[in-house]
C-alpha cells in the first residue's frame, strides 16, 4: 500500500501532479524527534500548510543521514521537491492520502 501526495491549494484543488509513494514512508518512523513525519501513515490521511511543511521539508532532509536505498532516495526527492512548489501561495498545503 501506498500514499498519495498532492500540492493543494486554499480550497483543495491540485497545484502539482499527484503522485504516489510505497516505501520512503516505512523510514519516517526512523526519523527521531520528529513533529509531522509521525502523522503521515498509509490508513490516513493529512495536510500540512506552508508553515508545517517548513518543519516537514527539515525532517525529510534529515532522512538523507539514513542509508536510503535508490527507490527510497527516489521518493524522498520527490516529495521535497513537492515541498517546494508550495512557495508563497496563500494556502497552499501538502496533503498525504493513505490507499485504503
């Protein structure tokens, strides 16, 4: 199973392609003393907002320490780069839906 990630605007409509992840999200367990990756799990579902994906942006950076496999590299980087694209756009947010 896996999520899906969508760059959403104020009224939840797609700013980027939604895209699917199946295994980064097994490491963000790892990632200790973080504050969002715990929320983000494959029975549900969560949206950060500008402010939060600062704070996710700085845990997902500090998963590179990990020893990540090519797959998992792959994902991460798409997932930042996700990040990214919500710039200064007044709210926008990331939003991770589980498969159910």
């Amino acid at each position: 199973m896996g999520l899906f990630v969508n760059v959403e605007d104020a009224e939840g409509e797609s700013l980027w392609p939604v895209f699917e992840i199946s295994v980064i999200q097994g490491r963000f367990p790892e990632a200790g003393g973080a504050v969002c990756l715990p929320f983000i799990g494959e029975g549900d579902d969560v949206r950060f907002n500008r402010a939060q994906a600062a704070v996710l942006a700085s845990e997902l950076a500090a998963l590179d320490a990990l020893g990540l496999g090519d797959g998992e590299r792959a994902e991460l980087g798409r997932v930042r780069t996700a990040i990214a694209k919500l710039g200064g756009k007044p709210g926008s947010a990331i939003a991770f839906y589980g498969d159910f």
